[in-house]
C-alpha cells in the first residue's frame, strides 16, 4: 500500500498540532469535548440542549464541523453563545489545523468549555486527535446495537457513549443490554449514557457528566498554576 | 496541501480498476450495485429484504464490506446466495482493487446482478469507483432530512436515493418533502423511493427499479454481442 507512509506522516503533523492545542487547553483550565457520531445520530440536537441549559454568563464555545453547509452553526448560535462553522469542502472528518485555525482570534481566555461537533461519521474522525479532553462518541438507537462492533476504533477511543433518541426504543429493534455489552467488549471503562434529546430524559445524567469533567479541568489548571 | 497529489494518484488507480471491473460486469450482462449509507441506514436489511424475495435459481450475489466483523455476510447468507465478506481493517471504504480480489475465483459468469454493500459511512465511499452500473444511496427518516445539503457528494453521484424506515415517520420530525426538495437540488436527476424495511412498505417499488436496472443490462449485453 503506498498510501500508508504519508497517512503516517499526516496524522503525526496532526499529533503535533493537537499536542499544542491540548497544552493550551490545559493552561487555560478548558474543557475540551469532541464529538464523534454518524450523520443524524443527534450532535447538533445534544448540544442545543446543552447549550439552553445554560446560564448566559457560561464561557461556553462550539466549532462545528460539516462538509457543506453552515446550517449546524445557525441552529447552535441561536442559545447566544459565540459559534463557528468550520466547512470542510469535502474532506470527511476535522483535523487539528482546522481547530487551531477557527481558535484564532478567539483567545481561550474567554472560554472554559469547547465543543467540537464532528464531521457526521463513525469512521474518520476517530483517527483525528484535536486536542480535546475527551472524545464523545453518540449512538442513536436506530442505527442498531451492533456498531460497537463495526466501527471499534471510535468506541476504543472515547470517554463517553451517549446513547441518543431512547425514545424511539418501543419502535425499533434495538437491545440495550447487548449495545453497552458490545461497547464494553471494544472498551471496558466506557462511560455509556442514555438519553434522548426530544423529551430530555436522560439529560441530568449528561449535565452531572459535563459538571464533573468540568470541576476536573479547574482543578488541573488550578494545580498546574500553584506548582509553575 | 501534501495530501493531494498522492490522493489523487491512489484515485486514479483505483479509476483503472474500477473501469476493467465495469469492462467485465458488462461484457458479461451483470447488473453490480453499489449501495452506500451511513452506519445502520438499513443496508443489510434491505438486501435481506431482497433475497429473500428472490428464487433460489436467481444468479444474485452479495459483497458487503464492514470495517470489523462477518455479521453482515453471516445475516444474508441465510438467503443461500452466495455471499463474501470484505473485511477492510480499519479503511472506511471499499475499493475497486478489494472487489477485484473479493471476486476471484467467482467467475462472472455465475452471477447477473452482484450487490456491493459498501462500510456504513456517508462521506469516503462516494469518492471510490468501484465499477458499479450504478450507486444506491439509502437514507434513514431518522438521520433528518437536511443531509443531503450536508453530504453532497453520494447525493450528487447516486442513481437512486432509497428512503428507509418510513415506518418511523410519526415519531421523528423529518419532512419527506424537504428531503426530496433537499436531494434534488443536489441532484435533479435522482430518483427516491420510500421503503421500510421492517414492515415492507413500498418495497414492491424497488424491485420493480431493480427489474428495471437487469432489463437494461441485459439487453445491453444482449446488443454487444450481436455487435461483436
């Protein structure tokens, strides 16, 4: 295969670039999210109930990730927290330069919590560091309960797999117990969240999530400047 | 961009391939489909659908391609058509130099419509010829009706949208009309066909496209070799 050197060679370029992103984060006490799903599986739908939880004084941000159009960021923008749309014309998942890039300007000062909402597929983007904290891998119940399985390296690679649109489980074939034994299997410590973000159930459990890894960043960069 | 010579360059092989795979599906009246999807739009269930609708005389084949895993091959091999798992280890497409290797020993002969199911992902597969007559893009009611904006390029490159799991309507907010509206503006040529799977709505539409589709290349065949 002669397409694997320069693979190497890219994704190392992008370890290099995510690494300086990551040490900004941390220096800046940011929480850092990216997530991670299919096309439709309910990123942009998790974060606008994210976003109208929150008070307007949160130092909240999203970049957005599509291949065409900015229609994710119109819907985001709309809670009042700053949004940018990162297009990527084609190219099937976000890659650390394109984060540094959207960041410009912006300074991380005046954010202490950043989404990244993916480009919509369950392949790609899992072999992309950005520098985040945590990958976020979302499921919905539709797309059946054995991807984990399919599509291992995404759920090897995430923190968290948030199960969307339960909801929708009296219509479809989909078994609860064997999706978070498959994801287990592929990765033992993941987290595995219910919810669905059209009735909300679920979404406590999301917010103590966030809270947590949120109170966990504070207390690194508050560490980290006690010890500097 | 380092990226884009090379790209370019494991594309145009790739081209070469896929054209000798075209030269022989023709020269030999085989009908091979190429049906791309995000993760658990239902492209297995409805090939399932389609077998078992089939005689066992019909010389119907399947290739499905997963990242991980023989489910797939091991679901629709009940059908008793023969069935070849390509497992691509991490690539998140299918290539015309996998379907190559994946048919020999096959002999094109033996088969007139060859089913190409391609790894569950709505972006990469798109740029891969893989020698198809013709690509099939299957959309899930559940995936929202803006993605063929958002997903352009298999919108723009596909014969045929099938839109599935049109049983789910009355629990989702997706707008048949606005998909159609959204596909078309990508796409004036592509035709739509509503389908679920699971209760076998409209699937008497698809059949009648792929009696349609054999028709045609076998009549082609047919003149090709009065011509020769």
């Amino acid at each position: 295969m002669t397409r694997v050197p320069l693979e190497k060679k890219v994704l190392s370029e992008n370890d290099r670039i995510a690494r300086r992103l990551r040490e900004r984060f941390r220096a800046h006490g940011v929480l850092c999210l990216n997530l991670i799903s299919s096309p439709g599986a309910g990123k942009t739908s998790l974060l606008e109930r994210t976003l109208e939880g929150f008070a307007p004084e949160e130092r909240v941000a999203v970049l957005t990730g599509d291949i065409q159009t900015d229609n994710d960021a119109r819907r985001l923008a709309r809670y009042g927290f700053p949004v940018r749309q990162i297009t990527t014309g084609g190219t099937c998942h976000l890659e650390a330069a394109m984060i540094e890039r959207a960041l410009e300007g912006w300074g991380s000062e005046a954010v202490d919590l950043l989404f990244i909402e993916n480009v919509g597929n369950l392949v790609c983007p899992a072999s992309y560091d950005l520098g985040e904290a945590a990958k976020i891998v979302l499921l919905s119940v539709t797309e059946g309960d054995d991807k984990p399985l399919k599509y291992p390296a995404i759920f090897f690679r995430s923190a968290l797999l948030v199960l969307n649109k339960v909801d929708l489980l009296p219509y479809v074939p989909f078994d609860v117990a064997a999706v978070r034994q498959n994801a287990r299997r592929i990765n033992p410590a993941i987290e595995i969240l219910e919810v669905s973000c059209t009735t909300g159930e679920g979404l406590e459990g999301w917010r103590r999530w966030l809270a947590l890894q949120r109170e966990a960043v504070r207390k690194q960069a508050e560490l980290g400047a006690t010890l500097a």
